[in-house]
C-alpha cells in the first residue's frame, strides 16, 4: 500500500494537537507518536512531534535522530521559543522538539506551565502537534490530557497494562471534575470511589447518579467528556483475541465510568520494530509497505477528516 500526498492544508482552522499516553511504561507509547507523526507528514501535512517524557525522552530514537543540543529546558527557563527549538527530521514535513534526556535535573509539569505549552503550541506553524507524554497518570500527564484534542491511550494485552490504564481513566476523570464542586463534597466523591473499589458488592456504582444527587454542578463537565473521548489503542497484539481487546476496554469504561472511549484500532506485533529501532531507522520509513503502515493509516483516518485521505493498494 502506498500513500498519496495531499495537496493543501487546513485553512482557517489553526493546528490539531494530539496526546499520547499510558498507564504504564514499556507499552510503545513513543513508538505509536512517532509513527502516526510519520503517517500525518507522509499524507502531506506539517507535523511536529514534542517530547513530554520528563524522565527520559526518546522519541528522537524513534525517529533515527541524534539527541538536540536545544530541548524543552531552553523553553521552560525562558531562553528560547518553541519555534526556535523546532529540529527538522530526515522525512519530509515532520519536525521534532525534543525533551529533556538529563533526567538528573527535573521540572514539575504544573497547570500553569501545561497551559502556557499547549497555548504555545497551537500557534506553531504545523497542521498537526503530537505530543508524546511519559507514562502513567501524574498530574502533569492528566493535565496535558485535560487540553488537547485528540486523547490517544496505549495500552498492551497485558493485565498490568491494562489496570494502570483503567486507573489513568479514573484520574482524568476526577482531574476534570475537582475544580467544579467544592473541596468537600470532593473529597466526599472520592472516598465514595474508594469504598466502591474496595467494597465486596457487585452491583454498579452509577457516577452519573452521584454527580446528579450530590454534586449537580459537576454534572454538565462529566456529560462534556463524551464530547472528546479518549481514543484506545492496544499495541502488540499477537492474536485475532487481542486485537479485538479495545471493544472490551469500551464496555468497561461505559460499565463502571459511565464515559465513552473510543476504541481506535490495534497494531500488530512485529519483529521489525525493534529492529529498526536498533539499526537507528524507523519501520515507516524501511519498510513503507507493510500491513504495519496500513494499520496507521487506519488511526489516522479516525483522528483527520476521512475525506482528506486517499491510500492506494
């Protein structure tokens, strides 16, 4: 399968900006960002992929890039913009900001720095801007999740994987709902989550229901959230089972959070992955046309209107 450029970008709408995260490290978030930032830049539109793992960034690996000397720090103290410490890739249309790789001197991705980031970032000259979050549901993940347009959770066949993204859904869920309602009848919410995990009775716990009868002011942010799903997609299935996964995980969080997600697809296993990583190139790029690169293609098609792609076989 081969892609057909685009001609044109979006007109008049500004840029796109997708996040991508886990519950879990080791799940190939970074491998999906990278991937879908070659997929976008290969249909012709502007992407720029931004590092956001503040324990260790890598998605210049995923890229077959060298580490920048001009990352995130230079915006975070102030001494750069985020334009000028954009670095172009080897493939067309695709640009990268790299995080921070000196793990040994870390900052707090707090609300007022997310905000001011993701403010920042919608003005950069590109169509689309993924970023590529580190793992698991700290705040600083949950905040960027909080603000961009499309929420892509990656997850593996794993029941650990698995948990920790049920658990990553649970925090944004209670992120988006605190600054609605007072502290008290907050932390009211929250013990009442607790006892229900914990609790030996197997009949539903309704969180619309609460909201409803206790705290009615959360309750038009919990029916917003429907608005913008978070998108799943289960990486390294090595069966017709497993790649099916992401319907289960839909019925969950429609079971016991009453919130819709979106399941987006599944990726395949394969060697070549690693490979390519090892040899400093990505799979995209070596190896352009294999169901690998047709199974992108389909996330794409959910996440950029389906009437500006073409594929053909």
């Amino acid at each position: 399968m081969d892609l057909v450029q685009i001609t044109g970008e979006k007109c008049g709408m500004g840029n796109s900006i997708w996040a991508v995260a886990s519950g879990k490290g080791g799940v190939g978030k970074s491998f999906i960002s990278a991937s879908l930032a070659i997929t976008v830049a290969k249909l012709g539109h502007p992407v720029v992929i931004v590092d956001l793992d503040i324990t260790g960034a890598n998605s210049h690996t995923c890229l077959g890039m060298n580490p920048s000397p001009l990352n995130l720090r230079h915006y975070f103290d102030g001494s750069k913009t985020l334009q000028e410490i954009i670095v172009p890739s080897s493939i067309p249309k695709l640009s990268l900001i790299q995080g921070l790789w000196d793990s040994w001197n870390l900052f707090e991705l707090t609300a007022d720095r997310v905000e001011k980031l993701v403010k920042d970032l919608r003005e950069l000259t590109a169509s689309y801007v993924i970023i590529d979050l580190g793992a698991g549901g700290t705040h600083g993940n949950i905040e960027v999740f909080k603000h961009v347009d499309e929420k892509i959770l990656v997850t593996t066949p794993e029941p650990t994987s698995l948990e920790k993204n049920y658990r990553f859904i649970e925090g944004y869920i209670c992120s988006k709902i605190q600054p609605t309602t007072t502290p008290d009848k907050y932390m009211d919410w929250i013990h009442a989550l607790r006892e229900k995990r914990h609790s030996t009775n197997s009949s539903a716990y309704s969180i619309r229901n609460y909201i409803t009868d206790k705290m009615p002011e959360s309750l038009p942010t919990f029916e917003a959230m429907n608005n913008s799903p978070i998108h799943v997609v289960v990486n390294s299935v090595r069966s017709h089972e497993q790649s099916s996964l992401g319907y289960s995980i839909r019925s969950v969080c429609n079971k016991y959070f009453e919130l819709e997600v979106n399941f987006l697809g599944s990726i395949n296993y394969d060697n070549a992955v690693w490979q390519s990583i090892r040899l400093h190139e990505p799979v995209l790029i070596a190896q352009p046309f294999t169901p690998l690169a047709g199974q992108f293609l389909s996330l794409c098609k959910h996440l950029i209107d389906p009437e500006e792609l073409r594929a053909v076989v």
